[in-house]
C-alpha cells in the first residue's frame, strides 16, 4: 500500500483559528463517515497548534476530530480562554508598570491577559496520550508544534511522530523529538506581551511564528510531499486603494500592533508559499534536475477579517474593551486588526467558521482532486 506523505499546515492568528475549523468541517463532508485523517503529517502553529493536536489526537477518525473542534469554537468564549475581569487585568497591568522598576528581572511572568483557563479547557478536551496511539496504528506520522524559544531566539519545531523521524537544526530552526504535552501548545500560543510565556525545560518559549521565517520547512523535514496549508490572511480579498484609506492622524500603538502581528502570522507564510512555488517552476524547467516538486494547495480567506472582525468588536468584553479603546484597538481607530486576534467570542468564531466552509466548497472539485477523495464516496452527511 502506497504511503500517505500529505501534510496540513495551520497557521496562527488567535482567534482567526476558527476559520480553519470552518475549512475542516467541509472536507470532513467529502470524505467518507469515519475515515481517518486524510493529512498524516500535522504541523500547527500558535492557535493552529491547538487545532492541529485536537487532529492528531483523533486521527484515527476525522469525523469525530472535526465534531470536537467545530463544538469547542461554535461555544467558546472569551472567559474560556483568559480572565476577563476587571480585577485580573488591573493587576496584569500593575505587574508590567511594576516590572519597569525591577532592573529587567520581574519576579512574576508579564502578560496582559493570564492564559489559565485555555489550559483547562485542553485539559478538559484533549486528551494528549492519544496521539502516541494514533502514531503507534499508522493513523499518524508526525505532529508538529512550533515556538521560539526566549533564550536563543530560534524557531523550535517540537514534533511526536514515527520512530524514523530525526531531529534538524540550521541557523534559525531547530526540530526536536519531544513528547508533546499542553505546555508546548500554550507556548506555540503564548503571543508576546499579551499571553504568558511558557517553560518547556530550562527555557522559556512563546508564539512560534514570531521569528519563524519557513512555516513549511517542518512539514517537509517530516516528509512531506504534499502540502495543503489554511491560512488566515484574507488574500484572496479585493485589495483597493485609495484616498479614503488614508487616516489624518498617526497610526496608533493597536495599529502598530495589529501590523507586527499580520508580519508574523500572515507575511512569512505567504513569503513561504511563493518561494516553494518558485523552486517548483524550477524544477519544472531542468528535467535533469533531482528534486522532486512538492503539490502544494493553499485555502485562505475570501473576505478581510478584519472587516468581519470589526463587526463584532462590541461582544469584548468590557474590560478588555476598555484597555483596547485605550490603545486604539476600535474599527473607528483603524485598530480592528489587534482586536481580531483576540475575539474569542462566540458570533466571530461561528461567522470564520461559516466562511472557512464556504470557501472550502468553493474549492471543491481541488480539494478533492488534491487528497484523492474519490468522486463517488459517499459523504458524511448525505
């Protein structure tokens, strides 16, 4: 039996994230009830981490992974993922007013938002052990999960996989066989200044993609030779330019925000894609050459999510709300970018959700073609 070297790329974005449950949910619905994972290589980063571990640990049945995913983002809410309250984030900003008093050593970890109840919610949802199991009965090759690393500023690929597999190390990435656990996901997750860092070991991690200059390179370490990646972006959106984009005052500090985390979670991904695309061409070009071109299919927003963000800026909470207002971070700012990686409120997760399925049936004849589903199998809800 021919092996299967297919690998699913899920990009971070916080709480953009449920757009990719939206993706899944519909090619869950081409495929046959209960067949397991179509993507045997499994590679997520920040938010897209902990969509990829739910996969893994259910890849032995996709339908059920993807159930457990669509009912966790189609009821989460904000207070399922931080504390919300006034008291909590008075006492986070203290700490970081506080911290620039104590000579660059704080005594306590600086975040804005304290990132305990997402850990009780995986706690409560996934269950970790199954992927060894899933790994052990060939449903799975390899899970990957990225952070940086505080100390050496690396990009950390820590990945759980078949015993093959072997760890890679370059200038600014580093592949590591690990035993996956909820640290290293609240790590890849962990978005600077705003989530805690985590300490896997002797080190302290945060979100991979801050420095994570090839978000492919991992899959393709693991053995990739396909490639199917869900972004987050909203490339795909009419871009227009005029004079109305244009804002009388200077950006504001959500604005700056908004744009150094799209740098990360967005720019190096589609920088990524080109390039592999270019190496493929070619390749294509000198027959003589000995690289084997890797079949790459990329499904990414149709519509700004920024703009659908904005629509729902009022579910925040208040007291979120008010120290996002203070820095910008309102539609009428021009801060909707920010805000929308932090928008884990139940109408903006089902809305991605809508839009990923959309999209993804839009795609339908490709994704098929692409993971070799055949045109007469019998789909799930039929």
């Amino acid at each position: 039996m021919k092996q299967n070297h297919t690998a699913l790329i899920l990009s971070g974005g916080g709480a953009r994230a449920a757009y990719q449950v939206g993706v899944l949910s519909a090619i869950g619905k081409m495929m046959p009830k209960h067949s397991s994972i179509p993507f045997p290589i499994l590679c997520g980063t920040s938010a897209g981490a902990l969509n990829a571990a739910m996969l893994a640990a259910n890849a032995d049945n996709f339908t059920r992974a993807i159930s457990k995913l669509a009912y966790l983002w189609r009821h989460l809410s904000p207070d399922q993922i931080y504390h919300v309250d006034s008291l909590s984030m008075m006492s986070s900003v203290s700490r970081i007013l506080l911290s620039l008093f104590q000579h660059g050593s704080p005594k306590q970890q600086l975040s804005l938002l304290n990132n305990q109840p997402l850990r009780q919610l995986l706690q409560r949802f996934l269950d970790l052990d199954r992927i060894n199991t899933c790994i052990h009965r060939k449903h799975l090759r390899a899970l990957s999960i990225t952070a940086m690393s505080y100390s050496s500023g690396k990009t950390t690929s820590f990945f759980q996989g078949s015993s093959n597999l072997e760890n890679w190390e370059n200038n600014r990435n580093l592949g590591l066989r690990s035993r996956l656990t909820y640290n290293h996901l609240l790590a890849s997750s962990a978005i600077p200044t705003i989530f805690p860092a985590q300490k896997i070991g002797e080190h302290y991690f945060a979100d991979g993609a801050m420095r994570q200059q090839s978000p492919i390179s991992p899959a393709l370490h693991l053995g990739a030779k396909k490639v199917m990646i869900i972004g987050v972006s909203g490339n795909r959106a009419p871009k227009h330019w005029n004079h109305e984009m244009a804002r009388p005052h200077p950006p504001s500090i959500a604005q700056i925000t908004g744009q150094l985390l799209n740098s990360a979670f967005i720019d190096n991904l589609e920088d990524d894609i080109q390039q592999l695309e270019r190496i493929n061409q070619l390749s294509m070009n000198q027959p003589q050459s000995s690289y084997e071109a890797i079949d790459t299919l990329i499904i990414s927003p149709s519509v700004e999510l920024d703009q659908l963000a904005a629509q729902h800026y009022s579910d925040l909470p208040r007291s979120l709300k008010y120290v996002m207002s203070s820095i910008g971070a309102t539609p009428k700012a021009g801060g909707s970018s920010a805000a929308s990686y932090l928008l884990f409120t139940k109408d903006y997760c089902r809305s991605l959700i809508e839009l990923g399925q959309k999209d993804a049936n839009w795609e339908k004849d490709k994704i098929m073609s692409f993971l070799n589903i055949p045109a007469h199998a019998k789909p799930v809800y039929e």
